[in-house]
C-alpha cells in the first residue's frame, strides 16, 4: 500500500497510514510547510527499493524542502539512509509519534549524524493520540496495538515496532468517538499484532472485550472493521461479536503465510493449517456471508513444489478472496535468510500463481453477491465499498462518507455495481 497525499509519502500497512496522519497533524500544528517526509515499510525488498526512489525523486521535484525519513525501513537500517545524499534526517518509529519531534528545532536534536533513532526494545510510546481525521480517506485507521513479541522466522518488523504495547480502551473509545463526531462512518482497529491487544494492560483486556467496548460506548458508529488478524487468537468476545453484531463487517484479514504444516512450523507461526480450516468454517457457521482475506508468502526457503501445492489448495479449502501475496524477501538478521532459498524465479512464478487463484475466487465472490442487498459506504463519487469490502460502483449522486443502502446489480471480474435499494 502506497500514499502519496501532501508532503507525506507512505508505505506499508494500515498501521504506517495512522502515524502519517499523526505527522501530518503535528506538521500542521508547528506550521512547517517544507518538510517532506518518507515514512517507510521494512517488509520487503521492494517496499524498500520504492522508498529509495521515492526519496531521491522528492529530492529532485522539491530541491528546497527538508526531506525526513522514518518509519521501519529507516528504525532497522538508520545509517543506509543517512547516507543517502538526498535526505536531511532519519527518524525512528518512537520518535516519529511525537509531536516535539516536528515542532522548531525538534529535529536538530543532538544525534548520531543525521539520525535520531532509540533502541527498540526501550520503545514505549503507542500511537493513542486523538487524530483530527484522515486526508484523503472516507473511513478511519485507529491505532490500538503497535509492536511484537513473536518471532516468525522471516519477519523484521520486531526490529522495527519493538516490543507489543497496546492502547488503552479509553483512549481508543475517545478517539472513535472524535472521528464518528467529525463524520467518519467506517472505523478500522490496525495493529502489528491486532490479536495480542491487551496482554500488557491493567486487567488484560481482549481486542473482543476492545470492540465490544466501542460498539456500546459509540453507537453512532455505523461501521467497526479490523485489520489483520492471527487464526489462532481470536478470543471468546470477538467470535460472539462476529455472531451478533452487525455493525462488525464480514470480513477478516487473517494473517496466514503458508498452507503446509512443515512450512508453518519453519516460520515459527502459531497455527497449522487445520487451524485456518476451523476458523474459517467457525466463522462461516456463526455470519454466512463472512469473507476472508489472507497474507501468503510464495517460495519460503524449503517449499518444494508440494508444500507450495498445500498452499494454493488452501484458497478454495478455505474460501480465502482478498489475497496479499509476496514473493519471499530475504530480510538480513533473521533465521529465515540463512535457510536453503528457493530460486527467485520460481518464489516469483508461485506468487503469480496464488494471485491467479486469488483472482478467481474474488470473480467468483463478486459474481455470488449479485442480486443481493447490502450497503456501501461511498468513498469519492461513483465509489464505495460494501460491508465484505467489495469495491462497489455507484450512482454519481450519492454523497461522500454516507452509508447506502443498495442492491447489487452487476458483477466484473473486478468490481461490482450497486443501485440504491428501494424499501
């Protein structure tokens, strides 16, 4: 994922979104109007090789302005890019949230050169800040957990969000409510690892106990969605609110990497495949209409062509619809880059394969749902999506941030098309 809204340029996930925000907020409060930030995603080689070209490319369109760069990429690898000629200053992901970090003079802190970057394990701060909306965006990405304490044996993000921390459950119902009073009708709870929310809070709240605490203290909010979820760890709360509360959208992301059991284990994951089996059949007993998205990764090291096989299988076995699929991207410092690889054209030719199939199940879905009721929450003119997050073509009239009842008309390989419902 990619924005490039203002003088912010961001990559990576839903989480990355909330802290540009949160930049852009407290660049707007110091009144700088000439700070251009890149805030960065660790998560492959390529999201690494885009900030890169990012940075020299602002650099050549805004010769003037101060170009800062933070985010994981810049947390994990600080010096690769100070020594970038292009940038002015490396920010890490703590410092970031801060809003003296942006205000006069917060970036000509002592440091180390040009970098002003902590340890992450010495990370405390949480991005539980009230945000004022989001540019650019119909519905809301409100932070409630950041960090780790797992790990997967391909992943670098520890090293770059530290130590798993979650938002208090005030906090979080305050800012929603802020959001739902400035018009947003969508909410979505991101996090690194959304299901560990909780585990480091007086009591130990669940993100179940989390959404359901939302849901009571802000009925105005039409519409709660999560982000990323593990198979393994959704609590009690959470499945009785996929059960009973509509207002919680049919559709979870479940981060699930691999369909083999041998695989599974070599990435130090959590879950088998039978899990992700039972989950999605739970899930489907308790909401019929539930969809599920899923994060795969293609050519680990040792997938031979039979574990990969177990994988793409676990689309339809599953009934996965939106796919994240990445190539296996070494990461330096991890046990996953010291395993036996698998030739990159072949990590490549099974990625496109598990999209192919991605792409013929999402046809699939969207062919399934015509006919059909639902609502769209309409993001620009002619565009929504429905509560299953399908990407929804409408009538022009149809106002902005509204919530609409329609009924779906029509359906591509791509997208659907929905006229407003009639009572």
């Amino acid at each position: 994922m990619t924005d490039t809204t203002g003088r912010l340029i961001t990559f990576g996930c839903r989480l990355n979104i909330h802290e540009s925000e949160l930049i852009r907020q407290h660049l707007r409060s110091a009144g700088d109007e000439n700070t251009v930030v890149v805030n960065t995603c660790a998560v492959t080689q390529e999201a690494e090789r885009q900030a890169r070209q990012a940075i020299r490319r602002a650099r050549r369109e805004q010769p003037e302005a101060r170009i800062v760069v933070t985010g994981c990429a810049a947390q994990i690898a600080p010096q690769r890019y100070a020594a970038m000629p292009e940038v002015d200053r490396v920010v890490g992901n703590d410092s970031k949230l801060l809003a003296g970090t942006w205000q006069a003079g917060g970036l000509d802190r002592p440091g180390d050169g040009k970098v002003l970057v902590n340890e992450t394990a010495a990370m405390s701060e949480t991005a539980g800040h009230l945000l004022q909306g989001f540019e650019g965006h119909t519905r809301a990405f409100v932070q409630v957990q950041n960090g780790c304490d797992h790990r997967c044996t391909f992943c670098i993000i520890p090293y770059g969000r530290g130590p798993s921390r979650s938002v208090p459950v005030g906090e979080v119902v305050r800012q929603i409510r802020q959001l739902v009073d400035a018009g947003y009708r969508e909410v979505v709870l991101s996090g690194v690892d959304a299901t560990a929310y909780g585990a480091d809070l007086p009591g130990t709240p669940t993100l179940g106990q989390l959404c359901r605490r939302v849901l009571a203290q802000v009925p105005g909010l039409p519409r709660l969605r999560l982000s990323s979820v593990d198979p393994q760890e959704i609590d009690g709360d959470l499945w009785r609110l996929v059960a009973e509360e509509p207002r919680l959208m049919p559709h979870l992301h479940l981060s699930v990497q691999a369909g083999d059991d041998l695989i599974l284990k070599r990435m130090k994951r959590r879950h088998c495949r039978a899990d992700v089996l039972r989950t999605c059949d739970r899930a489907r007993r308790l909401r019929p209409e539930i969809v599920f998205g899923a994060d795969l990764i293609a050519g680990f090291p040792t997938e031979d062509e039979s574990r990969f096989e177990n994988t793409l299988r676990l689309i339809d076995e599953a009934g996965l619809t939106y796919l994240h699929v990445f190539p296996y991207s070494e990461r330096e410092g991890t046990p996953a880059a010291r395993m036996p690889s698998v030739p990159k054209p072949i990590r490549k030719e099974r990625a496109a394969r598990l999209r192919s199939a991605g792409q013929a199940a999402l046809a699939g879905f969207y062919a399934a749902q015509v006919g059909r009721r639902d609502s769209v929450l309409v993001e620009k003119p002619r565009f929504g999506r429905t509560e299953t997050f399908a990407p929804t073509r409408i009538p022009e009239h149809l106002p902005t941030g509204g919530v609409i009842p329609v009924h779906v008309q029509a359906a591509s390989a791509s997208e659907l098309s929905a006229e407003p419902a009639t009572p």
